[in-house]
C-alpha cells in the first residue's frame, strides 16, 4: 500500500554548556507498507542557511515488530541511523567538510499506532558519541498523519 501522508518530525538535542535545540519539520510524505509488515516512510525537506537552501530526502524504514527503525537520509549530508531498545549503532556521518565516525546509543525506543491505524508514532531517545564521549542526548519524534487507510 502506498498513501500520501503528514509527516511532523520533532528532533531535540542537548549538548553540555549550549541551550537545548529544537528542530521542527512538517512536510507531506509518502508511505508504504510492505508485504513482510515493514513500514517505510519518505519525505524531502529544505532549511534555510546562511550560505542558501539545504534539501534532503530522508527514508525511515520500521521493522515489521515495531522493535527498530533505520533512518536513512541523503542530500547536503548522509547518514544512517539505527534506533531500538538498547541497540548500539557504528555509522559514519558524511559531511561536505568530511566524514565522522559515531556511535548512536538507544536509550528508549517506543512505536504506537493510534486512531484505527490512522497515525503512526515513533520516539528514541538516544546518545550520539565520538570517540567514546557523549557529544549529544537526543530525541527524534516522527508523527505520521493518514498513514493507514480504514
């Protein structure tokens, strides 16, 4: 099944000695679900800069037990991201600058659907670290509205 959709991603990051940060997006989305249970969401999505407009297309596949997800994004910079209970994840984050190793740390991990299967919500709270330090506690909130026809 492939539906148009409203997808609110809410990302939170606390970082020792600076203010907490919150970033909010609402764009429209496409998802799918597919045969196995598993269910991917796509968007695109731009913020402005200093030097002009950043665009990325981010994919955030759920696993057909609802235990995980992958976020996968590409555009300005790449990554990969792995949330679930207590996963740890090695990916490499892909920068115009250059590429950073990092570890992302699952502190909580929470999957619902709501409403007759109309909206979908994913939450992880997690660490980022370089080299073995905790560089940032974060959280990223995805709400997805529509996702499930009746």
């Amino acid at each position: 099944m492939n539906r148009d959709v409203e997808v609110n991603v809410t990302g939170i990051h606390a970082r020792d000695g600076e203010p907490t940060e919150k970033v909010e997006t609402s764009v429209p989305g496409v998802f799918l679900q597919m045969e196995d249970g598993s269910l991917i969401i796509e968007y695109d999505e731009s913020q402005e800069t200093g030097s002009g407009t950043m665009k990325a297309h981010s994919k955030v596949l759920i696993n057909p037990d609802g235990r995980s997800m992958e976020v996968v994004r590409s555009g300005f910079s790449n990554s990969r991201f792995s949330f679930g209970d207590e996963l740890v994840y090695d990916t490499e984050y892909l920068t115009p600058y250059g590429a950073m190793m990092m570890k992302v740390r699952t502190n909580s991990f929470d999957f619902t659907r709501a409403r007759n299967d109309d909206e979908i919500r994913v939450v992880a709270e997690y660490d980022l670290e370089i080299e073995d330090r905790v560089i940032s506690s974060s959280m990223i909130v995805i709400d997805v509205k529509n996702a499930v026809a009746n």
